[in-house]
C-alpha cells in the first residue's frame, strides 16, 4: 500500500475539518488569527492532494524522488500548517516560529519533484 496515498488522505480529511471549523466554529478575537488558520487549512489541503497523487508522478511509492517529495510535503504540512493552526487558535504569534522551516520543506518537495530525475 502507498504511504503517501495513505497521509494524504488523512491529511485532507483533517484539512476539510479545520477548514470547516475555521469557517462555522472559529471565535477568535481579531479576525488576523482567522485568517492564518484558514491559510493552514489551504496549505494542507492543497499539498495533500499532491501528496496523494505524489506515487503518479513519480512513477511508483517506492523510489527515491517519490520518498523525498512525500517526505518533505509530511514535514511541511506538520511544520507550516501545523504553525498557522497553532497562532490562529492561541492568538500568538510566537507559537508560528516553525512556519518558515515548514515552507522550506513543501519548496523542497515541489523541487524534488522538479529536478530529480525517476
């Protein structure tokens, strides 16, 4: 079975939920902290997808490139997303530090999928 169909699927399924909750059940006290919980949302949902569909453009779960692209979107996903849900739902910026790490890696997975080769 491939892992990345896997995670992703899962991932998705969280990213509709927080995207649900950010749109029906988000009280937050500006509407800033809002607005970084709905773009983790985006972000995971739309690496999720690629995630998921990682296997195919690589030419199967098992190789190199699609090992390093799935990783890096899994840390990604964790560190930026993760960051942005943890800001909008303290309403501290402090609790965003690893978004920056976590951007770095969904570059890294676009970019594995750009330059390394099958």
């Amino acid at each position: 079975m491939e892992w990345q169909r896997i995670l992703g699927g899962v991932s998705g399924a969280m990213s509709v939920a927080t995207g649900a909750y950010a749109a029906h059940g988000f009280r937050g006290k500006q509407e800033t902290y809002k607005t970084v919980f709905e773009t983790g949302s985006r972000y995971q949902l739309m690496h999720s997808v690629l995630l998921v569909a990682t296997p195919a453009i690589c030419g199967g779960s098992r190789n190199l490139k699609a090992k390093i692209a799935g990783s890096c979107f899994i840390a990604g996903m964790g560190l930026f997303s993760g960051s942005c849900y943890a800001v909008g739902l303290t309403e501290d910026r402090k609790n965003g530090k690893l978004a920056p790490f976590g951007g770095f890696c969904l570059m890294g997975g676009w970019l594995a999928l750009a330059f390394m080769r099958k």
